[in-house]
C-alpha cells in the first residue's frame, strides 16, 4: 500500500510527458492528467486518514542507501489542499488558454510542477527535495514568464536566478549534514543529529535558503512583479501552492530534524521576520494600485503569519496547547491556499474582461461579473480572518498562544496586520459597485466563474466550519472553539 | 557613501565566508562516521553494474536520476515558450565542412561507446548525452539550421524519451508487484542499458535544441540580420 506513495508524484510526470510529445492534444492530455493526479493525491491522503503515517524505500535497498518516501498528517494535509486546488486551477485554465498558443507551453510546465510540488510533500530525503525544489522553481519561473511579456520575463527570470540562489544554498546545509551525518534520510539523520555548531550552521543555512524561496520578509523583493505578472492561473498557483512547499519545508525541518538546536532565540528571529512581512506586506498591498499586485503583497504578508507561529512553538512544552498552534499553523497554510488561489483566478478574471487591473477603474464590476466579484470578497474575507474562515481560528489560536506564553507583542501585529488586510480588501470591493441599472445573472462563463468561487468557498467554508479534520489528520485531539 | 557600502558588504561577506570555511573544517575534522560509500560498495555486485556512480544513479538512487532529466526536460520547454530559434549562421567553409564530416560521426561513436562502457568503468548516459549534444552544437555553428534534430513532432517524441521511458520502466515495475523502479534480480542490468540508452538520445537531443535556442517547427524564423536560412545538406 505504502508502494503507492510514488503515484502523485508519478501520474503528473507522465502526464506532462504526454502533453510535451501531443501538443496538439495537451489540453485533453493536461486535464485528463489533472484528474488523476488530483485523485492519486486525495487517495493518499484517505490512506493516511484511515491508516496512519506511510512510508516506503525505493528501489528495495532500504534506507540509507534508498531513497524514503513518507506521508504523514502533515504531508497529507498540504497534499490535499494542493490537490483540490491544483485540480481547480487546472479546469480554470483550460477555459483561461483556450484558442490560445500558450495552451501547448503551459500543460506540460504545469504537470511537471505539479509532480515537484507533491514530490516535495512526500520526499523523506534532503538530497531528493533539492531535486524537486529545482524541478519547482524552474517550471514556475518558466510558466511566469508564459505571456511573453518583457516585464514578465525580467520578473521571472529574477525568479528564477533567486530560486537558484535558495536551492543551492539550501544544498550547501545538506552537504554539511552528509558530511557530518552520513546520510540523507530525515528520519535517520533525526536520531544522529546534535546540537552541534556544524547543525547550527546547516538549519541557518538551509533555513535562509528556503526563506528566499518562500519569500519572508526582507527575501521577498522578487515575489510582487514576478506573482503580479504572470498569467492569471499561474499566479494562483505560484502564491497558493509554490511558496507553500518551501515553507512545509521550513515548518518540517524546524519542528522535526532540527528541534534539538531551533531554539527559542531563533525562532524568535523568524518570528521578527514574519511580523515584518506581515505589516510591510498588508501595508504595501493597501498601497497597491492594481488588482494583482494587491494580491501578491498580500501573499508576502500571509506568509508572515505563518512564521510568527514559530516563537510561540518553541516556547511551549509538547502538549495540547503546542498541538493547537501546530495544527492551527497548517490551518492558515491550508486557507490561504485556497483563498489566495480563488482570489488569483477571480482577479484574472477581471483582467480580461476590463482589459486591465487597475483598482480605481473596477467601477461596476461587480454588477457585469456577480460571481466574480463574489469569489473575490470571499476569498478576501477569509484573507482578512473574518469569521468563519480557517484563518480566523488560526489567528485566534495564534492570539491565544501569544497571551499564554506571555509573548504579547505578536498580538499588536496580528491586530494591525488584520485592520489592514481588511482596508485592502474593502478598497477593491468599495471601487467594484456602481454601475446602475443592476443587470444580467449570477454566473456569465461557468468553466472559469465555478473554480475560483469553490475555492474562496473552501477557503471560508471548508476549512473554517469544518477545522476538525485538519486536527485529526495530524493526530491531534478536537480542534479547539 | 556608495563605496563604504560596498566596503561593508564586502566586510560582511568575506565574514561569512570565514564562517562557512571554519564549519566546513570542523566538518572535516570530525571522525569520520558511517558514510554511504562503503554501504554503496559492499551491495555494488547486486546492482546489474560494476561501476559504482552508475549504480547510484540508475539503482540506488534512480529516482532522483529520473527527476533530474525532468529538469532538464522542463529547462528545454521554458526556452521553447520564450519564443521561435534564431536563423541560426551562415553556411562554414570547405575546410570546417569537412572536418565536420569526420568529427561528427566520430562523437556519436564516441558517445555509444561512453554510453556501453559506463557499466563498468566511467562513462554513462549523461556523459555520452553531452557528447551527442555537443555534435548538435558542432552541426548548428557550422550552418546546419536544424543542428541535425528531427522535425518538431519527431523532436518533441525524442526529448521525452528519457524520462518517458525510466517512468515507463518504473510503472511498470510498481504495476507488476516489485516496487517503483525495484529491479527484479538478474534483470537489472538490461533494464539499466534500456534506461541509459533512451536517456542518451533524450539528453543529446535536449541539449542539442537548448543551443538551437528556440521553438522547432517554425524552422525560418528572422534574427537580427533578418536573413534566414534552410538550406538542407
């Protein structure tokens, strides 16, 4: 059973295998994929939810010569997300590149990024997730630059060189650890590791490597125009997905392989980090002047929240109230998954049937596009945290936590972060009204409309309602509230 | 100011860089623990190989192998959607034309025999990949606008080659019971040359049209000069 952890991973690859040999039929080929993919990934999260942790060598050489793959509650938590919204992205873009020459560029890019992201979730091997984070950053760096454009070339192929920058850096804190350890298997090397300066020097670089390519503050400067700029479901892919898997990556490393040296001082570095991304990001998407570019800020800014979890983490004993912030931690990860995707797609949108993004020129709007413009204020809200959304419990898990451990100065930043978030989204729904008389139906181009409005409905529905099931796939007892 | 800037950073950096140096020592100082080398050694005759880098990139670890040629698959696509090849150079003299001739065949004999040899002494698909590709580049500088690749359906067939065929194998092996690219006993060797010799044409053809530097099929696309040739041989 655990053999089958290689099929997220494998469908995908041949799938975008398919697509680059047809390129006539990529869309057929791309979506069929798309269907698979997103079933092997589902079903492994069932087999995770029925029957606890996989794990599997391959090759029949067992560890440490093999190489592991393993999918625990928190492998399958992100595969499931990336899953469902991946899947969503893949029918939005079937109707979004239809007719078009970009169709036959972005299947195949797509699946193999789909296969690197799910690679990342499952891999239980240092060297084997440099491999998948190569293989991620350059197909989205080269689906960021799809339309061509010299903006969006110059954003992305700085992209690309800072992806490159990460993942070597990334690599460097790897060859330390083989050299110290002699394996690369995290569960192995988890039992030899010490708190040794050689380990110090390994966290603080592979850290800062997938910092940058997860974009926390200050290592978030290339993330704006390269999200802003390219095509709409690349960008929801890119915000949603792409950054999530480096900071899995931090979030496992931090919390598992590195637990005996990430000490509350650094954990309160990042956390400093993430307060900073947190209010220069919601700042600068309050100041934004188009549609995506809001959007983007606003990525740079969630992604704040999620390391101010990391100080309250270290400071608190393994218990219930620890497993609270872990799991509400996830919870953010996962919302903002599905709003910021849904947000994206809603936002491209827009773009094609204005002709541009500019948010003081959306008036009306909302009347020619109800459905849209309805995505776009639910995704907002579960961005802001507003009740029921998953990020609310996050937050308010996370406002707990900073009282409980006496750590009161997370609380300002998440308030002023949340006032702000609020003004950005109202000021794009405030511009998006005022076309009279109030004409025409809810949804006008179903194939797009449906896939950003389930996802910003996930985003505050799914996950904010039915927050238990993050708890118990992670093994935690109730969800708290 | 500009330049205390610079003086800084470069302070900075160069502290960084002590920092690194003193933990790589103190790495290297250590006593030297278990290492994957001796393990990887000691199982080698079981591999299907005898040359040690080939058994940990085509068995031990043939899935980051896999992956790896997915990099340089996606590498190539993203230079392909930048946009169509440049026309390419003008046609070389009697003296380069013929030395062409001799050297092109010879670097495609070279690469089967890097390629035969690699399962017992240094060589594989990656090195007489590169011999392959580096014929492609000989071909494209001396005036051949199509380098000597294929058309683009032909092109697109062969650049998934590789991978196409290790994910194949390694389907195929997880479909009938053995584990994704779990070589059964006494198979691997074959299973390994099949792997190796699809990859060599894949990685020869990629590299080939990564130097073309641009979308095939369009074949007559203007560069600079605005002259475009297709002369075939």
């Amino acid at each position: 059973m655990a053999d089958l952890l290689i099929l997220p991973v494998l469908v995908p690859l041949l799938g975008g295998l398919l697509a680059t040999a047809l390129p006539v039929r990529s869309a057929l080929v791309g979506t069929l994929a798309a269907l698979a993919t997103s079933l092997s990934g589902l079903g492994i999260t069932l087999l995770v939810w029925l029957h606890g942790d996989l794990g599997t060598v391959l090759g029949g050489w067992g560890v440490p010569l093999g190489i592991g793959l393993s999918a625990d509650g928190l492998s399958a938590a992100l595969l499931a997300m990336a899953s469902l919204v991946a899947l969503a992205i893949s029918i939005y873009a079937g109707s979004y590149f239809a007719g078009s020459a970009q169709a036959r560029h972005f299947w195949p890019l797509w699946l193999l990024l789909w296969s690197a992201l799910n690679g990342v979730f499952l891999a239980a091997d240092l060297f084997n997730l440099y491999v998948m984070l190569e293989l991620l950053g350059l197909s989205a760096a080269a689906l960021g630059a799809l339309t061509g454009k010299r903006e969006a070339i110059a954003a992305n192929l700085r992209y690309l060189l800072v992806g490159l920058l990460g993942s070597l850096t990334y690599l460097l804190g790897v060859a330390l650890l083989y050299t110290a350890y002699g394996t690369l298997d995290i569960g192995l090397l988890g039992e030899r590791l010490g708190p040794t300066p050689i380990a110090a020097t390994a966290l603080a670089l592979m850290v800062s490597g997938l910092a940058l390519k997860t974009a926390l503050f200050p290592l978030h400067f290339w993330l704006p125009p390269a999200h802003a700029n390219a095509p709409a479901p690349v960008s929801a892919a890119l915000s949603a997905l792409v950054v999530k898997a480096s900071f899995y990556l931090i979030l496992r490393l931090w919390t598992e392989l590195f637990a005996p040296i990430a000490d509350i001082g650094a954990a309160t570095l990042l956390g400093l980090l993430g307060a900073g991304a947190v209010l220069w990001g919601s700042w600068r998407a309050l100041r934004a002047q188009r549609l995506k570019l809001l959007a983007a800020y606003s990525t740079v800014a969630q992604i704040g929240y999620l390391f101010l979890f990391f100080p309250l983490l270290a400071s608190l004993p393994p218990g219930t109230a620890r497993d609270d912030l872990f799991a509400a931690c996830v919870l953010m990860a996962l919302t903002h998954g599905f709003a910021k995707a849904g947000f994206f797609l809603a936002a491209g949108l827009v773009q094609r049937k204005a002709g541009h993004d500019r948010i003081s020129e959306l008036g009306g709007v909302a009347q020619r596009m109800p459905a849209t413009t309805f995505s776009i204020a639910l995704a907002g809200s579960a961005l802001v945290g507003l009740p029921p959304s998953g990020s609310f419990i996050g937050k308010w898990v996370l406002m707990r936590g900073a009282f409980e451990t006496g750590q009161w100065w997370w609380l300002p930043v998440t308030v002023l972060g949340t006032l702000l978030a609020a003004a950005y989204v109202f000021r794009v729904l405030s511009r998006a009204f005022g076309l009279e008389p109030t004409p025409l139906q809810f949804v006008t181009n179903a194939r797009s409309e449906i896939p950003a409005l389930l996802l910003a409905f996930a985003s505050v529905a799914l996950l904010g309602l039915a927050a238990g099931p993050v708890w118990a796939i992670l093994g935690f007892g109730a969800a708290p509230a | 100011m500009k330049r205390d800037l610079a003086l800084l950073l470069g302070i900075l950096l160069a502290l960084l860089a002590a920092l690194l140096l003193w933990a790589l020592h103190a790495t290297l100082a250590l006593e030297p623990g278990p290492r994957l080398a001796e393990l990887a050694s000691a199982r080698l005759e079981e591999t299907g190989v005898s040359n040690p880098v080939t058994a940990v990139l085509l068995n031990y670890r043939a899935y980051d192998t896999l992956l790896e040629l997915a990099v340089l698959l996606a590498a190539l696509l993203g230079i392909w959607s930048l946009g169509p090849a440049p026309a390419g150079y003008q046609r070389s003299g009697p003296a380069l034309a013929a030395l062409v001739d001799w050297i092109v065949p010879l670097a495609i004999l070279a690469g089967g025999y890097l390629l035969w040899v690699g399962g017992h002494a240094p060589g594989g698909a990656f090195q007489a990949g590169a011999l392959l590709g580096a014929a492609g580049v000989i071909l494209r500088l001396s005036g051949e606008p199509s380098a000597g690749l294929p058309g683009e359906p032909a092109q697109r067939w062969l650049v998934v080659l590789g991978a196409g065929v290790f994910a194949v194998v390694g389907g195929g092996l997880l479909a009938s019971g053995f584990g994704f690219l779990t070589y059964p006993p006494g198979q691997a060797k074959w299973l390994i040359l099949l792997i190796e010799s699809a990859a060599t044409v894949a990685i020869g053809v990629t590299l080939t049209a990564a130097y073309v530097g641009g979308r095939p099929g369009s074949g007559t696309a203007h560069n600079g000069t605005g002259q475009s040739r297709t002369v075939q041989r």
